[in-house]
C-alpha cells in the first residue's frame, strides 16, 4: 500500500500515538501494544499474560462479553488479540469510519475489564484445551521444547501458555494485579492506520486514556554471556522425529540483524533455500524444513526445524552441519545473496498491502525501536547487506559454538 506517511507523537500520561496514515485507504486498524508478555512471569504463574489476554474478551464495566464482540461484528469490524514473549496486542479492525468505535471497545477491554468470576474457570479449560492441543502436535510442540532448551530456565523459556499446572494458579486476584500492573505502563503504545489525519486519530484515541500510568518494571534479562547449549528430548507414539536446533543470536538493536534475516532466507525459509534443497528436494529426507530468526530486546535465537523420517535423522545432522560449514567457510554462494535481498524486498512490499500491516509496523517499530522508519528505508538496509556482512555473520553465530537442540523421537 503506496503513499503511507508516519508520525508518533506522546499522549498525556507517557504512551505514545504511532499514527499511518494512508489517504487512499477505506479501511480503520487500532492496535494497543502492551510491552509485556511471557518474559514478565518470573515472579508469577506461567501463562498469565495469556490468560489476561483471554479473560479482557470477558466482559468489563460497561460491556458484556457478549456485547463486545457483538457491537464490532454488527458493525462490520473485528477485534482480536495475542500474547507473545515480550508484548500482548489488542487489534481492531473495519472500515474508516469504525474509527472511534474501534478505540472505544478496545479501550473499554483493555483498561476496564471485571474479569468475572463465573467466566475464570470456563477459561481455565478453554486454555488448558489449547495447552493440550498444542502439546499434542509434535510439530507444535517442538518450538516449546526449543525454547525450554534455549532460556531455561528465564521465563524465556516458558511456554506462551502456560502448562495445566501454572494456569491451574491462576485467580481473579492474580489477573486483576498483573493487568493493573502492566496494562497502566508509560510505555504503552497505540497504533492506527487509515485515512487519518493526526487531529482525527487523536479525537477518537483521547477520550478513552486512562487518567493515570505507571513507570513500568523492567523485564528480566537474559545474559546470553552465560548462555550454554542444552539438549532435550521427547519421546513419545509417533512415527515422525521431530528435530530443532538454535544457536543464541544478538537481539534487535544489533547491526547483524538485516544479515541474520537474509541469511535464514538463504539457509531455510523458502523452496529455493539451502536446507529445502538439500534436505528435502536432493535427498528426501523430510517434507518441511525451515529456519528462522527470533529477536528480543536483548536476546535472540537463530532455528532450524525439520519434521523426518528417524531413520534420516543422522545423515539430516549431516547435511545441516555441512551447509553451515559451508556458510563459515566460503560464505554465500554467486548470486545467493542478489536472490534473498529480492525475496525480502518482494515479502516486504506484499505484506504491506493491508491497513493492519501498516499499523502494525508502525506500532512495533515504535515500541521496540523509538522511530518508525518507513518501508522504503528498512529495504535501504537490507539493500545494503553484502556477503562479507553474511560470511561474518555466519561465523559470529555458528564457528565453534554448538547448538541448543530439541527432539520429539518416537518411543522405542
């Protein structure tokens, strides 16, 4: 979607208004981004930043459950939500002139839940259904695994859920104090996109702020100095291995990160990439393969996953070793690179498409870096990656540092 222009400005209290607005545009995007997520349960059950998320949908002073998602849908529009590691969103999204109904409900949800005792236990087993859902799909579970291998035992480490032990913890007291503590912070960020001038977004944003935020707490680091690799295995009735690897990486603000993405394209995330070949097309070892990046403020994760026969399990080590090798070496091969840059860009510029990608850039690049930097000079950077940036890159995360490893074998 062409033409977008960005701004942010403070609102009163200490959250920021990350604003993109697209004249062409027809449709409405709200976002609240909350800066905390499952990172923050070092000191409380696992899963309950999930599980605020589920229970604001439940109801506030003004608005039934069922009221809320009604008064959306009747009009059009809908709401959503998740919880990540390090941040729970609130998303709205209809046509234009949804605007200010959007800021209001989720407004409404997000600062003024009651969280009703009636609905805590049914939500209990509607999230205990989802812990066991996800437990259940190997090809699931496997990111849990990697990520208990990873930062366990900082709450990094913990599923995003919880577990039916943690969740089982949780009480409206328990709910009630996490979402004064962190759904009242300073740093809160609001996203809209549209057709939208600033006064406009603000005239629908105001009037629903509460009167009063907080300094928030700050997270708990992870020192990825005293990082060491872990193995951890599963087995289980299954007839497929399950296999993921991940070596620690530099969090978002580091240099190498336009190098880290471009290097996981090369490596494993597309049907021309290293590992899809290799594993899958020249030997058929597997039919998925993928790798990827994950960034935290601190911290981050480059992963390889692939879902194999076990009997491949050996020679699939094998082939990944060897590629990486391959990457320590020489670094990338004539034209690998000239290919990953045009993918990237072509991503990028498809992504953008719809109103609730532009909020969401324009939301995240504001909350997690403190500008919001157009498309046009994220694809500058990743434009000007070369392949001394990839060999070196290559090295800093792979030359003599073995990986942290999870595997779901079949019992034996």
């Amino acid at each position: 979607m062409s033409g977008a222009r960005y701004s942010w400005q403070s609102l009163p209290g200490g959250p920021r208004l990350a604003l993109a607005t697209l004249p062409q545009s027809e449709c409405a995007a709200v976002s609240i981004y909350i800066p905390t997520g499952s990172r923050d349960e070092s000191d409380v059950p696992a899963g309950l930043a999930h599980f605020v998320e589920h229970m604001v949908f439940k109801g506030t002073h003004r608005r039934s459950a069922r009221e809320l998602s009604l008064e959306i849908e009747s009009a059009g529009g809908q709401i959503n939500a998740c919880t990540s590691e390090d941040n729970t969103v609130y998303e709205g999204r209809g046509e234009a002139s949804l605007l200010p109904l959007l800021a209001d409900v989720l407004a409404d949800m997000v600062w003024h839940p009651v969280f009703p005792e009636s609905e805590i236990d049914l939500e209990r087993d509607v999230i205990g259904e989802e812990i066991t859902m996800y437990r259940e799909s190997p090809s699931d579970h496997i990111g849990d695994l990697l990520s208990q291998a990873l930062w366990s035992p900082h709450p990094l480490g913990h599923p995003i859920s919880g577990s039916l032990e943690s969740i089982a913890r949780i009480d409206r007291k328990t709910l009630a104090k996490f979402r004064d503590r962190h759904h009242f912070r300073s740093d809160i960020v609001i996203a809209v996109a549209g057709p939208f001038s600033s006064d406009e977004a603000l005239a629908a944003i105001l009037p629903h702020l509460p009167t009063a935020f907080k300094t928030p707490q700050p997270s708990l680091k992870f020192d990825r100095t005293t990082a060491r690799s872990r193995q951890l295995v599963e087995h289980r009735d299954t007839e497929q291995l399950q296999l993921a690897l991940a070596w620690h990486a530099p969090g978002r603000h580091d240099s190498s990160r336009h190098a880290m993405r471009l290097l996981s394209l090369m490596l494993g995330e597309t049907a021309s990439s290293r590992l899809f070949l290799g594993l899958r097309e020249e030997r058929g070892l597997c039919y998925q393969v993928a790798s990827d990046v994950t960034l935290f403020d601190e911290t981050g994760a480059f992963e390889i996953v692939a879902g194999l026969d076990p009997e491949s399990r050996d020679e699939a080590l094998e082939c990944i070793q060897a590629e990486i090798a391959d990457l320590i070496a020489n670094g990338p091969r004539s034209g690998e690179l000239d290919r990953a840059k045009r993918l990237a860009i072509g991503q990028s510029k498809m992504a953008f498409e719809s109103t609730g990608a532009q909020a969401s850039w324009a939301g995240e690049c504001l909350l997690d870096f403190g500008r919001i930097p157009t498309p046009e000079d994220w694809r500058k950077d990743i434009a000007a990656v070369t392949d001394e940036d990839i060999h070196a890159v290559a090295r800093s995360l792979f030359e003599n540092i073995e990986p942290s490893m999870a595997e779901i074998r079949p019992e034996a």
